[in-house]
C-alpha cells in the first residue's frame, strides 16, 4: 500500500511540474542536423504541431531512444495501401543536448549518429550545443537522467508535456495534444 500511495504522489508532483510549462512559448534553441543545417526552434517548425524530444545526459539519452520506433512508426512513417494519406503532419525531433565541457563532443556524437542511427531517423535528430540554465528555468527539467518531451502547437506554444521512457500512456497523451 505505501509503495502505491508513493506511486500516487510522484505522479501527482510529475503532472504538476508538466503543468507549469504547458501555455508556455517554447524558449528559441538553434539545433543542427548531422549535416550541420541549422535549424530554429520554435520559428522554423512553426505551422504545424511538432514533438520534441530532449536529453542532456547520457542515461537521459538512452531512455531518449525508447521514444525513436513508437513515435516513428505513428507520426513519421507514411501509412500505405488502403490507409495512405491518412498519416499525421506533424514535425518530430529528437534533441541531443550538449552543454559545458560536453559541448565538444558534438561533432562526434554526429559522426556516431551517421554511423549507427537508421538513416530515415536521422532528419529527425537535432543536435543542440551551448546553454542549458536557460531550457532548465523556462522548461522546468532538472533531472538530468531523463529525457523530457514537448508538444507544441502551430505558435510554438507548448501544450502538452511528460518526461521519461516511452509508455503507451504517454504515447496516446502525446497523440491526444496533437489531435486537439
């Protein structure tokens, strides 16, 4: 009973903290491709709903990479037969965050990225370099160990918000705000 009602709570706080950042615009982040293509969050998504993931730990990555089939499969991945068309038009990145002494990894954690990620993922990764307090303060992450994901709407508004390793329930949470 105690290992629930700590269950309870947790959520309770988790869902609070998510509920802080939702109705907030998302702060300007400038990410590259493994190309080396900038790309402005949230100016050059703009129009159309996108998912963003983040991580900015190296634990907080890998379960960063749960997310990669289930979110490719429903919103990446382009229906076919008698279901094509019917897909989602939805923007969708996963966001390396590297900061301080970390920042120089970046180029080899691209080189690394081209040699082992599946190459349909890889226009969805976005490697972000620099500054965290400022994503930290106006996105409210600070467990560094897990990944945190952002819906947001056509302003670049977020909607909607969870964190950690993929689950169906976030999953349909995620789908949900995008429907809306």
């Amino acid at each position: 009973m105690k290992a629930i009602l700590s269950f309870i709570a947790a959520l309770v706080i988790h869902q609070a903290a998510n509920a802080q950042v939702v109705g907030k615009q998302f702060p300007e982040m400038i990410a590259e491709t493994v190309e080396d293509k900038k790309v402005n969050l949230p100016l050059d998504v703009g129009g159309k709903y996108t998912l963003l993931g983040l991580a900015y730990s190296k634990k907080s990555e890998d379960e960063l990479n749960t997310w990669f089939s289930p979110v490719f499969n429903k919103f990446i991945r382009k229906p076919e037969g008698m279901m094509a068309g019917m897909g989602y038009d939805v923007n969708v990145y996963f966001v390396p965050m590297f900061t301080g002494v970390n920042a120089a990894a970046t180029g080899t954690a691209k080189k690394k990225a081209i040699k082992n990620v599946d190459p349909q993922l890889l226009p969805y990764i976005l490697f972000y370099k620099g500054e965290l307090k400022k994503y930290k303060e106006a996105l409210d992450f600070e467990k560094r160990d897990i990944p945190y994901f952002f819906v947001l709407d056509q302003a670049g508004k977020i909607v909607y918000a969870t964190s950690g390793a993929f689950s169906e329930t976030k999953m349909d949470a995620v789908e949900e705000a995008i429907q809306d």
